[in-house]
C-alpha cells in the first residue's frame, strides 16, 4: 500500500480585539445578512460593549483552537460588501 501523505497544518493567528474592531467599523451597515443572519450592524452593536465583544472574541478563538486540534479547516472570516476578506 501507499503510504498517505500528511498535510501542512495551517496554524491561525488568534481574533484580536482592535483588529476586529477596526475591521467591523470599515464595514457599511446597510449589506443583507449572510447564512448566519448577523448582518454589519448587528456586528457592530457587539463592537461597542466591551463584555459582547471580548465573549465574541473568545468564542471566535475557542473555534479556531478546537478546528486546529480536530484538523479540520477553518471556515471563520469576514468579507466586506466589495467581496474582500478583512479578517479571516
């Protein structure tokens, strides 16, 4: 038998506050919800109270810990209305 290559694991950098903040701030209010139902402004009332935004920022980076530990891929990122990702 062939013996299976392994793949390179990818190692994530963790959600940090100010990046996601001064990410979610650029982002226009008025875009249409994605597959989760958060839409910009949603995101951003979380942005402005610092318990919302450091339990948002924990539970984002207890996924990527968890993803890394199980090898899976991460599928956590956020795309602004030009299609550019500005936080992944």
């Amino acid at each position: 038998m062939d013996k299976i290559q392994s793949k390179t694991t990818t190692i994530w950098m963790p959600f940090l506050v100010e990046k996601f903040k001064s990410s979610i701030i650029k982002c226009s209010n008025t875009s249409t919800p994605g597959p989760d139902k958060l839409s910009w402004r949603h995101l951003k009332v979380i942005v402005n109270d610092s318990t919302y935004l450091n339990n948002f920022i924990n539970i984002a980076n207890v996924c990527i810990v968890i993803r890394q530990k199980c090898g899976q891929t991460l599928g956590l990122g956020l795309v602004d209305r030009d299609r550019t990702v500005v936080y992944y």
